[in-house]
C-alpha cells in the first residue's frame, strides 16, 4: 500500500541509480509545489506520496555516500544527498517496490531473475520513458493528491506502460552509461537522461 514505491537498480550503488532516486524525489517535490492545493504541505509529504530508493546488483561500495560527481549533479539540481548510503539488491526491496527501474538491461534481467513474479513492474529507465508518451493518461484513476490516490495512479500506470511494450525487448539505446570515473560532463549527461524518464513520472503521477 501507499506510498507509491520505485525502486532504482544499478551496478554499485553510488552513481547511477542513487541519481534517479534523488532526481525523482525531487520531481516529485517539485511537482507538488506548483499543484493548487487548501493548504501548503507538510513536509515530508512527498515521501509519504512516492518513495523512491535505489540499490545496486553488487555490494562492493555497501555503506559508501554517492561518488562526488553524481552528488554534484543532484545538488546542482535542486536535490539532496543527505542521509545517502549505498545498498546491495535484496529479494525484499523487489517484493516491496511497485515499479523497478534500472541503469541497463542486464539489470533487468538480474532483477526478473531474482524474483520473476516483477516481471510486469521492472523496466529499464529509458524503456519506461519512452514507453511512458504512448501511455493514455485520461485512462488512469483520477488524480487525488493523497497516498492512497497517488498510489492507485501509479500501479495502474505500471501496469499499462507493461501493456505498450507488448512484451518486446528494451532497445540497446535505453541503456544509461556507466559514468563512474569519468568527469563530470559524462554525469551530466546521464542527469539529463535521467531526468527525461523522471520528470514526466512525476508529471503524470501529479497532473
């Protein structure tokens, strides 16, 4: 139940994916400020909306902060990095996650992998942005800025970017690269593909 939780899935945990949940957590925040609401919200409601967490398919950087790089972009942005520590994927972080998003295909695969039963809510970041524009949002439950109305938006958006990729295979370019030790153009890059996925999630999730 509530909140609408996405998981975010990468190699070590320390670029990529604690990007895209800083970056989601921060369209989401975003998002909410601009929606016309009785009263302005306390804070900490957008996590009580849609948490958003990442982990990694390695444990070697278990307990690490983000690489500095990733951290620069995400405050760059507007986000935050604090309280931030690198996790290995467990089973449980997948049984309790409505979507799954990860950095490349072979990610995908690890997690469907691991629990087969995710198949359905386990994408490749990229794949879901794209897949994301042929989605007919007018299809969706009605937008209620609550956990429980944020919650029911999002599972049935899941499920019907499931149904446009008809069970067709990610497309090599909806991979994210690998930005680890390289500078910080090359984390730049992978922020802006980042938010090109994340961003619209928000959007529909908060219309």
């Amino acid at each position: 139940m509530p909140p609408f939780t996405v998981l975010h899935v990468c190699l070590g945990n320390i670029c990529r994916s604690p990007m895209a949940e800083r970056l989601l957590a921060l369209a989401v925040r975003e998002r909410l400020a601009r929606l016309p609401v009785a009263a302005p919200p306390t804070v900490g409601f957008a996590d009580e909306l849609v948490h958003s967490h990442s982990t990694g398919t390695g444990g070697w950087h278990a307990g690490e902060e983000m690489n500095p790089p990733a951290a620069r972009q995400v405050l760059a942005r507007g986000g935050d990095v604090d309280g931030f520590q690198s996790r290995k994927l467990r089973s449980e972080h997948i049984d309790a996650a409505d979507l799954v998003l990860t950095a490349t295909a072979d990610q995908q695969e690890y997690v469907t992998a691991l629990r087969p039963d995710a198949t359905g809510r386990t994408f490749v970041l990229g794949e879901f942005g794209r897949l994301l524009a042929q989605v007919d949002a007018s299809v969706l439950p009605p937008a209620e800025i609550t956990p429980a109305g944020v919650y029911a938006r999002g599972v049935a958006l899941v499920a019907a970017v499931d149904a446009a990729r008809r069970d067709a295979p990610p497309l090599p370019g909806d991979d994210l690269d690998d930005p680890w030790g390289r500078g910080d153009q090359s984390f730049s890059r992978v922020a802006d593909e980042i938010e090109e996925t994340v961003v619209p999630l928000a959007r529909i999730l908060l219309p």
